[in-house]
C-alpha cells in the first residue's frame, strides 16, 4: 500500500464515533479479508475534492460513516474535503474550487438543468468524478450522467458475503488488495453490460444468491470520459465498509486516480 496512513485506528475511531451517531442500527458486514501493511509511497500536491450525498429517494444510514471517512482520508493524504447536500454548489464558480466531485450514495434526482450543465461542464474541463454505491441509483432522467458513469443500477439482493476478483491489479485502487478479496455488501446488479470501461474488481456470483450479470459481473471501474476521469465502485452500502482497511484503500485509490495521480 503506497498512500500514507498514520493511524488506523485514528480512522476506524472517527467512524465508530459517526455509526453511534446514526438513527439506524449500523448493518453487520462480517469480515473482510485482507490488511495489507502500509508502505511509505511518493507524495502528491493538495487537491480538494466535493463530497455530495443528497438524496431523494431511498437515504443509506452510512452516509455520515462515508463523510467522516473521507475527510480522515483526506487529512492523511494531503487532500481537503467539502461535504455538502445543497444542489446550489454545483455552479461554475464553486466546482472551480475542487479537483473531483464524489456522489456518496446519492439516489433520485438531485441537480436541476442548470446543476447538471455546470457538471458536465466541469468534467469537460478535465476534472474527476467518484461515484460510490447508489450513485448509480441516481439521476435516471439525465443520460449523459449514466454514460459517464458507464452502468445504471438495477437492483440487488440482501447484504452478504461474497468473493472478488481483482481484474486489474496495477492500479491505484487496487494494488494493495487482497485477491480474492472476500466481503460482505449489496451486490448490484445493472440494467445492462457495462461497457467502455477499465474493470477493477469484480464480483463472483457463484459465492452468493442473487446475482444476474453472469461470470464478468464488474462492481467497481474507472474510464476517460469526455476530457474527465470516471471512477466508480458499487460497494459501500454498509457504515462498517467506512472502517475497512481493504475498501478504504480502495476509495482513497479512486480519489486520488480520479484527480490524475497514478
């Protein structure tokens, strides 16, 4: 692992601290496997990046997990974070200040016509984008939205464990991983192939019920797209993904790629 990681267990504190904040009881992940031993690696100028979690439809209880994360991660690795659930940040002038937008769980329409142009505008200007979990449950009424994000959710079946493949092991994102990767997550299923993408990691159904994308069925990607940078997971449903070593490594991983750090 090359990101630099002062303590572990600082991080795992903030978001234990955020989980007893929650309305609802956080939901049992099990076990991951995998702790890779950290390892000094090159470092990188700041950057900042946007996190937006609104939602209109369904609200997962781990959003505060995935903020609190985030901004651990950050404050590790040279990086600002802003957390925000008003729409009006998506102007020209604000999203000037970042250097990638990440949708954490969002879901339904969250951007009206002039939010969603100034999106588009800032990926156009070589910016990143992270999309994580029900991100792609997210804006069905804006096509350009679903193919940046290059899959458009479908549906899934209960939490539970399964086995992942790491399809591409020199990335960022998933370098440091174990292989197979063994978690527990809503394992989404997506309305079609998913297409025109670098897959990362993917998903073995014959290790759980419920899965419908057959034996390619990707759950996280990265791509270029019109100028930007499109990274995407599918997990994280889970306030107890926020505190696993393995996922963090591979958000922190996506972030960073998603602003052009190798």
């Amino acid at each position: 692992m090359r990101k630099r990681w002062r303590s572990l267990a600082a991080l795992t504190a903030v978001v234990l601290a955020c989980h007893s904040r929650e309305v609802a009881a956080p939901e049992v992940c099990g076990t991951s496997s995998g702790a890779p031993a950290a390892a000094a690696g090159p470092s990188h100028a700041p950057f900042r990046v946007l996190v937006f979690s609104r939602t209109t439809g369904y609200r997962h209880a781990s959003i505060p997990a995935g903020i609190a994360a985030i901004e651990v991660l950050g404050a590790f690795n040279n990086f600002g974070v802003d957390a925000t659930e008003n729409p009006a940040a998506f102007n020209d002038v604000n999203l000037a200040r970042f250097d990638a937008v990440v949708f954490l769980s969002t879901t339904g329409d969250v951007l009206d016509d002039s939010q969603q142009a100034a999106f588009e505008r800032f990926i156009r200007a070589g910016h990143g984008f992270v999309g994580v979990h029900s991100a792609s449950d997210t804006e069905y009424g804006w096509p350009w939205y679903h193919a940046l994000l290059g899959a458009t959710f479908a549906g899934h079946p209960a939490l539970q464990q399964a086995s992942l493949t790491i399809a591409d092991a020199a990335q960022s994102s998933t370098r440091s991983l174990p292989d197979p990767w063994v978690r527990s997550d809503e394992w989404y299923n997506f309305t079609a192939p998913v297409s025109d993408v670098s897959v990362l990691v993917r998903v073995n159904e014959s290790t759980y019920a419920g899965g419908t994308m057959g034996s390619m069925h990707p759950i996280s990607w990265q791509r270029t797209f019109e100028g930007g940078r499109l990274w995407y997971t599918a997990m994280g449903h889970a306030a107890c993904s926020y505190s696993e070593r393995p996922f963090l490594d591979h958000l922190l991983g996506g972030i960073e790629w998603a602003v052009g750090i190798p």
